[in-house]
C-alpha cells in the first residue's frame, strides 16, 4: 500500500508549471491522491499571476518551455524570493543538472520521470525546506573552535546570521537573501569554523544522508555563497578551499541571543 499523507485542514500547496497538458494533469492528480492541493500554469507568466494570488510551499517547473524558459523563471523567482523549486527537464546529463542547481533550484529531476519518484523529491525538498534550523550533531574535531552558547544569531566578520528567521545581515545591515541550500550550507560553516569539512560532510548537513547528488553540487552551492559572502570592496577569503580535502570557514564565531 503506498503511504498517503495525513488528512489536514490545511493541505500543503504546490504549483505544477509545464506547458504540457497531459504531464500536468498527470502530475497533479497524483500528488492529490497523496494529500498535496495542487494547482498548474501552463507557462511562466501564468506561474507568476498564481504567485501573485496564492502562497505555495513548492514549484515543480520544467525547463524546456516555448517562450520564457524554466531556467530563466526561476532566476526571477531567487530574485523576488520564491517558494523552492523541483526543476523538470527533458535533459537529464550531470551539467545540466549542475546549472539548474547553480541557478537556485532545490533539485532536478530528468523527464520521463516516476511520479512516485517526484513525489519522494518533494518531500525531501519540503522537509528540509520547513525544519527547524537545528544545530547539527556532527562530533567535533578535537582542539576544533565552536561556536558557543545557546544564542540564535551567529557573528562572524561583521556579518551576522539569525537562525530562527534565517535571515543574513552583511556588515551595513543589509539582508542578504538566500536560498535554503545556501542557509543551510552557511549554517554548517558557522557551526564548525575553523575545520575542513569534506564534500560529503557538507552533502550532508545540506541535503541530508540520503541524498544521491554527486559531490559537484557542493562546489556549485559553494561558489554561489562566496558570491553572496562579498561586501563592498572587501574580499577577505571567508571560506577557503583545501585541495583534496574540502573547504574551511576561516573567521572566527560567535553567539547571541536573538533580538525579541
């Protein structure tokens, strides 16, 4: 018997956006059947008009679409802050995957796929989208410095992370916005600075155990958080790469209590 989730008064949301009729009803009657309310655009500027009138706490969006194409949607989406998003595309080689990813997307999945597959994804996406930011329970390294104390916000070289909010201030107080991967993949670094931590540590803390990315992922979610981790003309090494090893957050952290 496949597992249905529980019956609430408020079902979760998602929004199927592909320009095939027939993988959208496919979709969405499946995921109906699994307890999801869904709803679908044929294209990205119908997508938009849904965003604009309804909350939703994940977009499934195919890539190849006549027009506007997923890729470029979803760079507005990180722009304007969206809901996460589960890519579809016809071409499922690991480069695009890795641009899909580099561009925001939560994961990337090759058509045709299995919509019990799909719905796996989203789960995972969802689960790790809406959970608590927790510290990790990694074992420390022995003489490895941690950030300490029961405070919510992180401190490092006049930046500051709150992880209740998951907002990132720089040095001006400016939010920084970010996508879940990047939090969570910042939320790591700060929760063991000053120690390498390996790709597959970092898959992770970011994806979760059983996660079945290739190790590349990191360097991409890495490469976008250098770009974010950048003030002004400042460019002091936050996060140093360790040939053959992994990466290390270099400045030092520290903790406070969030501001009520």
């Amino acid at each position: 018997m496949n597992a249905i989730l529980p019956v609430t008064s408020t079902p979760t949301r998602i929004l199927i956006v592909d320009d095939d009729e027939g993988i959208r009803s496919l979709v969405s009657s499946f995921l109906e059947k699994h307890g999801f309310q869904v709803d679908t655009a044929g294209d990205p500027m119908e997508m938009r008009r849904k965003l604009a009138h309804s909350q939703f706490a994940l977009i499934v969006l195919d890539v190849m679409m006549p027009g506007e194409d997923g890729l470029t949607a979803l760079k507005a989406l990180q722009k304007s802050g969206g809901p996460p998003v589960i890519m579809l595309s016809a071409v499922g080689t690991d480069i695009d995957r890795i641009v899909g990813l580099e561009v925001g997307a939560e994961d990337y999945l090759a058509k045709p796929c299995n919509p019990r597959e799909l719905l796996a994804r989203i789960r995972t996406v969802l689960r790790r989208t809406s959970s608590p930011a927790a510290p990790t329970t990694a074992a420390p390294q022995a003489g490895a410095p941690e950030a300490s104390g029961d405070g919510h916000t992180l401190h490092f070289a006049g930046w500051r992370l709150d992880l209740m909010s998951r907002l990132l201030h720089d040095p001006s107080n400016t939010e920084v916005a970010l996508s879940d991967g990047e939090f969570r993949l910042l939320r790591a670094f700060l929760q063991h600075p000053r120690r390498v931590l390996t790709r597959n540590q970092l898959l992770d803390y970011v994806l979760g155990s059983d996660s079945d990315a290739c190790d590349r992922v990191i360097d991409v979610q890495i490469s976008r958080l250098r770009r974010k981790l950048v003030f002004g003309k400042d460019r002091t090494e936050l996060i140093r790469t360790v040939r053959s090893e992994g990466y290390m957050f270099m400045p030092p952290v520290s903790r406070a209590e969030a501001a009520v």
